[in-house]
C-alpha cells in the first residue's frame, strides 16, 4: 500500500499526548524564562500546532541561540550522511523544555566545591574522581549445614 510522505506522516504515538495530560496547555509553560546558552529538549505538544518542530527534532536536545516574545531558536546537530549539520529551528515555547542532561553534573561539581574545602580546612588529601564499579567481595559457601538439593521440573498435572 502506498503510504503519505507529508509533513506530520506516521506521528500518530509521536506527538500524541500523555496520559491525563489532555487538554489546554498549563499557564506554568508560557512563564519559564529561556536564556542564551541553555540546553533544551524538544518534544512537540499537540495542542498547539503553530510553532510545532519538524518530526525529526521531537526528542533532540539542542542549544538556545536566540530568544524571541513567543519562541527560541535552537541550534540541534543532525547527522547527514558521514557529517553532522548545525541546524538552526525556531520552535515555540510550548514545545521545549529545560534538559536535565546535565543536572547531574552540575550537582557533582557542587558536591565536590564542598569536599575540597571541608579537605582544605583539615589539611588533607582528597580524591574527587568517580571510580567505576568494584566487584564484589569475594567469600566462601559451606556445605556443613546447607546439603546440595538435586533440582528436578514438577510434572504437568491437569485438573480437568
């Protein structure tokens, strides 16, 4: 079956909204301040199709470059064939988001600042470098009173 090449083609689930959260859009969204610089989600919102972005940027993180009364422009990076392409989108409020991509880092960097100095005021030494998993301590399992058990399948019993 030959199927539509448009422009929302085959978004059906993709800007379909969430569970419960039918309806207008919350006051809430219109009031978060954007400034140059910041990094942002884009997930489209279909309550409002103006200033809706193309399919291709619903899900992308991208940078703020400019601020307008009622919508940002974004800077998203898209790969097209072996390079990547710095793509500038004008895309309304209603479909952004603040990223916590990078909350986690940001909260490591301030729990470190902390330890450094609480090191610094007792004069020693401190490692702020994340170390990777360590495997697990090693022990041993005695049989003395844990006796093998032999492990064999139950057999299929019907009730009718």
């Amino acid at each position: 079956m030959p199927h539509s090449f448009g422009y929302r083609a085959r978004t059906r689930d993709m800007f379909k909204r969430g569970f419960k959260e039918n309806g207008p859009i919350k006051m809430s969204t219109y009031l978060i301040s954007y400034n140059v610089g910041d990094i942002v989600d884009i997930k489209a919102n279909a309550a409002m199709q103006r200033g809706m972005p193309h399919k291709y940027y619903h899900g992308r993180t991208g940078i703020v470059y400019n601020v307008t009364p009622r919508a940002v422009g974004i800077i998203v990076h898209k790969v097209v064939g072996n390079r990547y392409l710095e793509k500038r989108v004008n895309i309304r409020v209603e479909h952004i988001r603040h990223s916590k991509c990078r909350q986690e880092f940001l909260d490591r960097v301030k729990r470190n600042d902390a330890l450094k100095l609480e090191a610094k005021e007792k004069g020693e030494r401190i490692t702020l470098k994340r170390q990777p998993g360590q495997p697990r301590g090693s022990y041993v399992v005695s049989t003395a009173d844990n006796l093998p058990q032999t492990m064999v399948p139950l057999p299929y019993e019907t009730t009718i």
